[in-house]
C-alpha cells in the first residue's frame, strides 16, 4: 500500500486527509493525517470514498520523536574519515523540523546548507526494549526524507542538534509504502539530485544499520509509538565532503529520490541572516 | 510565586492539579498540571479553593521540547579539559526522560549512571528569532533538575543524545518560581549530594550562558513555546571526571538543589541490564 496525508484540492478548505492510493486514485483512511491514522490503530475507514483530486503533503504532521541515525552508509563514513561504528550515531528532530514533500526550505543566507538523502522509518506499533525481530514487524512502512543540515551550526560545538533541527527544513513525503512493497534490505535505490545534477546514488542495501536493528536498538533507551520517525543516514556525496566545498543557496532545488516510494523536490530560499545580537 | 503540579493526595483518584503555594497551602489554578495552566496562556482562576493536602510532582509532564546546554559552567569546562566555549553545546531529551521530584530512577545494572546537578529554565510564552531581552521576558519560571546520565552510552559514539534520552531518567521539580523571586544571575547556590556527601557545589551567576542567552539561541533555529524546559547545564564535580572515576549503583540516593527553589531527592533502582541482542 502507498499511503499519504493529502490536501484536498478541491475542497472549499484545505482539509487534509489520510489516503491510500488505489487504481482509482486516493481513496480516504477516515484521519486527518497519516499520523493520526497511525495513532488510531492503522485501521481503515471500510468505505472511505475515492477523492476527485488530492495532492500528497507532509505525511506525518506530528510525530512525538523524530530520531536520526548519522554515518551509516559505509561510503559517506569513509569520505567523513571515520572508521566503521559499533554503535549508530543517533541524534533528534522535532515534528516542527519537518516540511512536505515539495515545500520551499528557509535558511539564512550566511548558512551552509548542505543535502543528506535518506531513508525514513515510520513506526507502526507501540516499541520499548524491543528485539530485532518485534522490531520489524513494528515497521509501518517507508518514506523518503532530507536531513538538510547547516554545517556552519552543526559543527559549532561537538554536538549536531543546532544544525540539524531548524524548523521546516527536513522535507518527508511524498508517501509511506508499507513493507510488504519495498525491502530496504534487499536494497532501493537512493538518489539526490541538485539542480538535475545527480550528487548522492546508492543503495539501501548498504546500510551499517537497518531500519529493525534501529528501531530495536534506539527502544533500548525511549519508547517509540505510531506515528515517529526514525531517519537512517545518508550515503557518501555530501557537499561538506566535497574538495571543493558546495553548498546550497538561494533557488538552488533539491530532488531526493528512492525508487519504489517517490521524490521529494524542494526549492532552497535564503532569509537575512540573524543579527549576532540575536545569536546569543 | 511558587508554581507547581500537586497530587492531591486526600482525594479518591489520583487526581493532579496546577496550583500556587499559598499562606495557607496549596491554591487551584484550574488546570491539571503546569503544562495545561502554562499553554492556557497561565491565567489562574480566579478564587480556585485551597487543597487540604498535595504533593508535588513532576511539575511539567508534557514538554514539546527540552532542550539541554552542556559545558556551561567554567569549573566543570575545566574538568572536562574543555576550553571556554563561543556557542552553547545543545542536545535534546523527550517528556519521557522526565520524572518527578520524589520519583526512583530505573537504570540498567551495567550503565555507567551519573549526575549533574542543573537549573531548569521554563519557558511561558512562544518564542522565534527572539533577541535576549524578549527571550528574558518570556521566562516563566526556574525549577531544578538533574540531568542523569548514563556515561557508557553516552560516549559510545560523538552524538551524546543516546547517553542523555533514557526514558523516566531526569528529576524535575518540586516547584517553578516566578522571576520575580529568584535571579539565577545574581547568584542561586546549586548542590548535589549522593547519599548525603556533598558533590556539586557551585552558583548560577557562574554560568556562561544565562538563561535569557540560552532561550534566544534556542529560538534562532526553533520555535519555543509555553511549558518547554530548557536545562542550563551541570557545574563541575560529576562522577566521570572524578579520579577514579565514581558511578551510581542501585540504592543510592541523589539529592538535587537550589537555594530558593527547592530539592529533589531520587533513588536510583537498577534493572538487569539489556541483553546484547536486544541492542542491535
């Protein structure tokens, strides 16, 4: 199943609602959201009618945790200089972290905006010191999703967070495929493009970490419950690793694509920067 | 004003309340708790009746985000062979982390559990791209916590979130005092002691970033709202830097305060530790 929040395009509103998609187009889920369908059970409306006309926005509105994983994709790891880890490298989001599948990304000006295409996790089922395997079968499903990060905040102090959750830069969407679909296993295909340029390609069978050992492992410390992320890394192709340097600015379009679920397209917008007397 | 979250202790349910410490007790606000009375824009009612009896607890049970600063006071910089820092070091925790004043902590038997003594900010009105003074005046309140940590996991790779998120890991609490009572700048006495031996001991106007900095930072990358806790970092004397190193163990009680605020007093309870294949 492909799964979405949609808004309704042709709604006097700009009601959004949770849609799978069918031969017929996208059929209600009987939620406002992916999130609040999760949260309510994953449970179907029996007869949700199909919708004239629907465009996939952010699909998880409100997620209570949004975990990342960082270097583990053995290439990126080798072009950051590091050794293979023993352990993932974990960081948080917020939900407010999070923009849809084609919305514009503000940041200031002065920052380094770099790309990261990854793989995201959605959970399905309520996990704490889950086992791999109950891991697994807690998997809602796949989606795609950027963790843009400013590298100039990121690498301030030793720790990433202030590079990594500035509110409506990760962009998530445009669906969440269900597992019966798409093994990340088995390897898909993950791609980032700049501009049409292609910047980032692998697999996601390449992965250190997968989706049920992260889930497992990241229970270990904090619950996880419908409707949260998990992100796991990015592969080699970074703009920070680059000799030289590119980073993204103003009009630039970032196109993150895993085949089998979709592309997200966004479009990179500069702000002035904060004043130093803002900073702190 | 000293603020707090009171079970009422006399009453059939285990029914929570918002409530002001009064001459005569304990008075209603009309919320269930700090995060409700704060995000109602913290308005109390206006002849809310006086509890025969309560206990404080965890005064704000749904943080959208806690954000913590480490390396922020100069002693423990020090300690840590650190240098003066020019940004403040953040990471994040969850609601989940948080426990109440009184409550055990429930570690496994194998971390490496340590403390670190901390004033806690409270945030009381929505802030973005905030300078200092209005960040200043958007502090609801000052409580105390302590942000238990469990070394080993924190230090198993660079990002020390894993070390920091455990689930019902840091104290919060007793009360929130208004600023009108209490001036973490002028100089507050903050102390930890492990079964009754002084530990920590130092003064908030130590702190490299105030509280005021800390928010609008904060609020440079993400939005802050009412009920949301920043925590200001430990002063020099934990556990890791110690020669030899000193952890806590099952049934060792940990004592947190600040002068004019309060104390909490937690017992730490040990689990068996996570199996190997439950990690990953």
């Amino acid at each position: 199943m492909r799964l979405a929040t949609v808004r309704v395009t042709d709604a006097p509103t700009s009601e959004t609602v949770a849609a799978v998609h069918t031969g017929e187009g996208w059929r209600r889920l009987g939620s406002p959201d992916l999130s609040a369908f999760l949260a309510g059970g994953g449970v179907p409306e029996a007869d949700g009618d199909v919708l004239a006309s629907g465009r996939p926005v952010l699909p998880l509105p409100h997620p209570g945790k949004v975990v990342c994983c960082g270097l583990n994709y053995a290439d990126h790891i080798a072009e950051t200089g590091r050794e293979q880890p023993a352990y993932p490298t974990l960081f948080a989001k917020y939900a407010d972290t999070l923009v849809g599948p084609d919305d514009d990304i503000r940041v200031p000006c002065t920052a380094q905006v770099d790309w990261e295409a990854e793989l995201a996790v959605v959970v399905g089922h309520h996990l704490r010191h889950a086992d791999r395997e109950t891991a697994g079968r807690a998997i809602a499903g796949y989606t795609v999703a950027n963790d843009i990060s400013l590298r100039d905040w990121q690498y301030r102090t030793g720790q990433w967070f202030q590079g990594k959750a500035w509110d409506r830069t990760t962009p998530v969407g445009p669906v969440v495929v269900t597992p019966d679909e798409v093994d990340p296993i088995a390897g898909l295909d993950i791609s980032c493009r700049v501009n049409g340029e292609l910047v980032q390609h692998a697999s996601t069978r390449t992965l250190v970490f997968d989706a049920a050992a992260l889930l497992a492992y990241v229970s270990t410390f904090t619950a996880l419950r419908p409707g949260d992320l998990v992100l796991t890394g990015t592969p080699g192709g970074v703009g920070v690793a680059r000799e030289p340097q590119v980073f993204l600015g103003d009009g630039d379009v970032v196109e993150t694509e895993i085949a089998g679920i979709g592309t997200l397209r966004n479009t990179i917008r500069t702000d002035p920067a904060p004043s130093p007397s803002r900073e702190g």
